[in-house]
C-alpha cells in the first residue's frame, strides 16, 4: 500500500467540547485533510453527525472550506454518524463520491412497547436525496482506495470473541425483522509514511481490535501508528475492556484518541493504559500528524 506524507485530522462533531464557541452532541464527524508526498491536498469527511445545525455551526465557528472535498465514508448507518450527508455534498464544489456498505442504507429501529423507535439514516439524509444533491453514492463490502495511502476498511471480519456484537436494535433483511447485525461498521485507514496506519473509528461496533488487525491485513502494513474515534466501549464490562487493553498493548501506539461512544470510564482507563500516547478528543480538536498535539489542561 502507498503511503501519505501527513494526515491533519479535526473533529466536528462529538459528544465532549472544549472550545466554547462550538456545540456538542451524541455522534461523530471529522474533516480529514491528507497531504501526498506530491505537495497535494486531499479532503474527506468521514461520519456527518447528528444535529446538523450543530455541525453546520461548527464548521462555521472553525471557519472551515470544505468546497474541496470530494469523498464522504460513512462508517455505519445509525443517525448519530449520518446527520448531514446532504449539507456536506452541497458545501462542496467538487463531484463528491459517498462510500458506504450497503447495509448502511437499511431501516434501523430499536422496539419499545410495540412501536418502532428510527435509528437508521434520518429522513431526507438517504440515497436518493444524497443523488439529488448531486453526489455519487458507492455501496460496497470491499475495501476501497479512495486515494493513494488512503482505504476504507469495507466489511470488518470479526475474529475475537469478546467483542461480541451486543446491539439490540431490529433492522429489515429480506423482507424479514431481524437483529441488527451491523455488517455495515466500517473504518478509515490511512498509511502514514514512516509512522504506520492510522484508524478511524466511527463507533467500532464491529470491534476495536478486530477494527485494527483488519487494517493490518487490508493493507499488508506491520505497525499501527494509531487510532482516533469511537470505540464503543460504552458500557463495556470489565472482562471486555481488560481485554481490550491488553490486546491494545501489542502495539508501539504513538496516538490513542478515542472518542464519541467510548464514554468517560473506557477514555480514563485508555489515558491510564497509554499516557504518553493519548491525545483527550472533542469537538475542535485538531490533531496533525506532522505536529505533536498538544493536549489542554482542563
């Protein structure tokens, strides 16, 4: 796999801010700006939030052009990662191309009471409306390249058995009502020159270290530089993160930053496992593997 010389990473949407200007929710959506060994500058979005008047607020405080973004990833299907797909497409002056697994575009649905409670894609953030808005909608299992040094993940093998999808919301496959499998959780690889891959995560919900040892077989790649995102380790138990960590351990990580649906336990055990590595994530943050990143004192 080729390699990129940079990678300039700023988080637009998550559940923490620091920075007062901005606005927090529960989801995800990063700009990932990727420099080539050429001098040439390639931006993607990966994940579009929830609330797309917050991120919309966002991008405008942090005073953000993205009309040169020509790719969207979209790591899953679930509203808080799909918010406003349609916005981005129409901020952008180039062709944009959004690249999901097809299962991504699935009705999603959590049962309470008898009545169906929508988790899927929000209404007029879908296929078709992203068409209208004039983007080119790629549904694909397989890892892509999107640009040189740059793959998405396609659909994560699941090989660990602690991380055990534990998703109780319903989806339609073949006209029939079923759990959600959530085949379509997918991640971001970036190849950094020197360094090793960089993984983002939008929830993990296929898990984070079948997310990670699918990158290294992906790409053929031996180190992991690191990884930035969710990891769902949101009310994990104690068996799953203990785990977790020590598989983590593996790996000379240079940058640990989880994120959105980590929650505050699993980021303080991260922080503990790996101090010199981690790097507290939130709306604003910005981290550019060119520069060493400054972590606030809060």
């Amino acid at each position: 796999m080729q390699t990129v010389k940079s990678a300039k990473v700023t988080t637009l949407v998550d559940n923490v801010v620091y920075d007062g200007r901005l606005l927090g929710q529960f989801g995800f959506s990063t700009l990932v700006e990727v420099r080539s060994h050429d001098g040439k500058k390639h931006s993607i979005i990966f994940d579009t939030g929830f609330k797309k008047g917050g991120l919309l607020y966002n991008i405008k405080a942090l005073k953000l052009n993205l009309s040169s973004v020509k790719f969207i990833v979209l790591s899953h299907g679930h509203i808080d990662h799909t918010g406003a797909t349609v916005e981005l497409v129409r901020k952008s002056e180039q062709k944009v191309n959004v690249i999901a697994h097809p299962h991504a575009f699935l009705p999603r649905f959590f049962v309470k009471k008898g009545k169906r409670e929508h988790h899927g894609i929000p209404l007029k953030e879908r296929k078709r409306d992203i068409q209208r808005a004039g983007a080119q909608v790629i549904e694909t299992t397989l890892p892509m390249e999107i640009i040189p040094g740059v793959t998405t993940s396609g659909e994560i093998k699941r090989v660990n058995k602690f991380e055990k999808v534990r998703w109780k919301a319903k989806t339609i496959i073949n006209g029939k009502q079923v759990r959600d499998p959530l085949l379509d959780d997918q991640a971001l690889f970036l190849n950094l020159k020197a360094k090793g891959l960089l993984v983002l995560c939008g929830c993990a919900h296929a898990g984070l270290i079948n997310t990670i040892e699918h990158a290294l077989n992906v790409t053929k790649e031996k180190k992991v530089y690191g990884f930035i995102g969710g990891t769902h380790l949101i009310g994990s138990k104690e068996d799953r993160l203990k785990e977790t960590i020590k598989k983590l351990g593996d790996h000379d990580f240079k940058l640990v930053s989880p994120a959105h649906c980590t929650a505050h336990k699993s980021i303080a055990r991260l922080n503990q496992a790996f101090p010199e590595a981690f790097v507290v994530n939130y709306a604003g943050r910005v981290i550019d593997t060119a520069r060493k990143v400054k972590t606030p004192v809060f």
